[in-house]
C-alpha cells in the first residue's frame, strides 16, 4: 500500500504567530507608504473584527444564560461574582502600583525635552457614580445587543438566566432553545477563528506602518517601562495567583494562553478575544459554567493593563512637566485608577476617561495625554494583552475556588449523615 504523505496542519497558534511576524514585516517595508497599508490591507482587518465582534455579543449572551442554568442556584451565581469582583479589584491595585514603581524607578519621563506649550486634549466628560449605576441597566432588551454594551448586555443574560432558574420544569425548553442556539453560534465562532491568521495580518501591519521608529523614538522609553510593568505583573502576579490558589503550573498556564495572548495583542480587543480565552481555561480544567460567567465580566471591568498604562502614563506626565508626586498623591492614583477600572467599565474610550479622571484627581494636566495620545495603540496592544491573561487567572483562581468550596460542603453533609 502506497503510504499517505500527509503533511500535519500547523495549529493556529503557529499560524498567528507566524501572521504576526510577516505583518510586522510587511509594515516596516511599507513605512514610506502607510496610506497603502491603511486604505487596502486594515479593511480586511475590520471586516475580520467586525466578523467576531457580530458573533461575540450573542455568544456571550447564550454562554452567561447556559453558565447560570447549569449551576441551578442563584445563591452560587452571587458566590462566584463576590469572587470575581474582588479578585479583579486586588489584581488591579497591584498592577498600578507596580506601573507607578516601575516608572518612579526608571524615571520615565526624566531628561525629555519634548515641546508642551501646543498640546491640547479635550477629556471626554467622565460619569458620576450614580450615572454609572443607573447605566448599567438597560430600559431595552434590544438595544444594549446591537450597540454590543457589554455590561448591560451581561445584566440582561443574569436576568433571562435566573428567570430560566426561577420558573422551574416551565424553563426546560427556554433552556433547551438556548442550548441549541448556543452551539450554533459557537460553530460559526470556530469557523470565524479559522480566518485569524490574515486577520492578524491585517490588523498588525498597518499599525507598523504607520507607527515607524522614527516616530516612536522620542517615546520610546514610555512604551519600554510600559512593556516592562504588563510582563512583570503577568509574570509574577499571574503566576502566583494560579499556583498558588488553584495549583497550577504557570509554564502549563502560560503555554494554553499563548493563542488568545496574541490575538488580543494583534487586535488590542478584550471582547474580540473571549472565544480564545474561553477555549483556553477550559483546556486548563475551568469549569464551562464558571468561565462562561467570569470571562465576559472580566472583558468588561478587568484593567490591569490598563491600570498600569495609568501609573506610567501619571508620571511620565508629572515629570515632563516637572511636577513632583507624593507619596500621598500616588496612593490616590491608586485609588482612583482601582475604583474607575469598575466606574468607567464598558465606556468606549474607557483608557483615556481613566487617565483623565486620575489626572484630575491629583491636579495634573491633563494636557498631557496628547503626549501619549499617539502611542496609545501600541499601548493598548500591551494593556489588551495583560487585561485577557488577567480574566484567565480570574477564571482558574475562582473556579479552583469554587470546587473547594463544593468538596467541603460534601465533606460536610457526609459528616452529618
């Protein structure tokens, strides 16, 4: 018999992997020309983001209904949010401590000497507490799915979950259509995640283009502390939290993350990367009922990356216009970047709004974000990165959690028996 000269399919991680670099390639070669890269090869990318941005909001809707049906107690559901916001409100303290050490430490913004009299940056005007509150609720069921809102879209699959829950046997074949609905959509996700590799082409080679050395030289050192502060917290936070809560190995951790790690760098979209994540913590053992509710929260109010951007960015800002920071003055920023990662969740532009707020909040000008506002995306590239690895970690940490508390309370009742 003739023997089969089947060549193994690389998997998609090396095939991203491999986009990436030769659209990192092809960006630098099309430096002189990034009007070319923009008008011709970015479409192909927005098309690739527009196909997963359509596909998301009804996965995420299905995923949090079907996760909150299958643990049949709204008691649990609250459990594991408690969980969830506290594991990201601790995450996120630390990240911009860790933005604002790494900054003070390597003087970011010391010995520039970059023109500021012309800087103009209108902020965006930042909701109050209560706007924020009453936001969160949608007054239509529509609206928040076609403006993909996430947090109102999260509100509206707990309500539709716990109604499922509440009706009893009436509510099987509410589940039963969500379940079919649900793999639907998540057949035409993995045909969409077929096409990453030329959407991550497309994505990363116009941003090269159009972002050369020559252009980021001056602001290379922001960009450089930046980096160094999402891989410290990545590694160190990360890898601590997932060993030590959940017992897992960090190398095994970081290996299953390496796919959505570089579609959310590529695409700089939390949301955009959800059925990455969602397929990789599963892989490592989470519970589809947990990563189904704990990922799409944490797209929505986990900024860890973010909130080092803000700690770097303060500083960078303070000493560019030689102003010097307290100790009490950065310890309000950390506050302040901490509680604004919940308050401006699921606003478009929520980076900018942040450090605005933070800005504001220990008298710095906020003039100053023009200074930054050109490096943003590739910043954002970094801080996308770091907010996804940190709802993975979220994830495993409270699911190991969760099973913990589950193998007590059987020890329990057997005990009681």
């Amino acid at each position: 018999m003739p023997r089969e000269n089947k060549r193994k399919k690389p998997s998609l991680t090396v095939q991203i992997t491999i986009s990436l670099i030769i659209g990192i390639v092809a960006g630098i070669a099309m430096q002189s020309i990034p009007d070319i890269a923009e008008g011709y090869v970015k479409p192909f990318g927005t098309i690739y983001l527009n196909l997963i941005k359509m596909i998301v909001v009804p996965v995420v809707v299905l995923s949090i209904i079907q996760g909150i049906v299958s643990l049949q107690d709204v008691r649990k559901v609250g459990s594991i949010g408690i969980k969830t916001i506290a594991f990201y409100l601790v995450t996120t303290a630390i990240a911009v401590t860790l933005g604002l050490v790494a900054a003070n430490l390597l003087q970011v913004g010391a010995g520039y000497t970059l023109g500021t009299e012309a800087l103009t940056y209108e902020p965006a005007e930042p909701l109050n507490l209560m706007d924020t509150l009453v936001n969160i609720f949608p007054s239509n069921a529509f609206q928040p799915l076609a403006d993909a809102t996430m947090l109102q879209v999260i509100v509206i699959a707990l309500f539709f979950g716990f109604g499922i829950i509440a009706v009893g046997e009436k509510g099987v074949p509410a589940k039963n259509v969500v379940d079919s609905f649900a793999e639907v959509c998540f057949k035409i996700m993995s045909m969409i995640l077929k096409l990453s590799p030329i959407g991550v082409f497309a994505l990363i080679c116009p941003v090269v283009a159009a972002n050369g050395p020559s252009v980021l030289l001056p602001l290379l050192k922001v960009i450089l502390v930046a980096y160094a502060a999402y891989v410290a917290h990545m590694v160190l936070t990360y890898s601590l939290a997932v060993k030590g809560f959940a017992g897992l190995s960090p190398l095994r951790f970081f290996r299953a993350m390496s796919e959505p790690m570089l579609f959310a760098f590529s695409s700089a979209s939390s949301v955009g990367t959800l059925p990455f994540n969602m397929d990789a913590t599963q892989q490592l053992g989470a519970r589809k009922e947990v990563s189904s509710f704990v990922l799409p929260l944490g797209a929505t109010i986990n900024m860890d990356g973010t909130a080092i951007y803000q700690g770097v960015c303060a500083i960078f800002i303070a000493q560019i216009f030689g102003i010097e920071l307290t100790i009490a003055q950065q310890l309000t920023i950390i506050l302040t970047a901490t509680l604004a990662s919940i308050g401006t969740a699921g606003v478009p532009g929520s980076g900018m709004i942040m450090l605005t707020m933070v800005l504001e909040t220990v008298g710095l000008p906020v003039e100053g974000i023009a200074l930054v506002a050109g490096i943003d995306r590739i910043l954002d590239m970094g801080r996308t990165t770091v907010n996804i690895t940190g709802d993975a970690t979220c994830t495993i940490v409270v699911d190991a959690w969760e099973k913990r508390r589950e193998r007590k309370k059987m020890a329990a009742n057997l005990a009681a028996k």
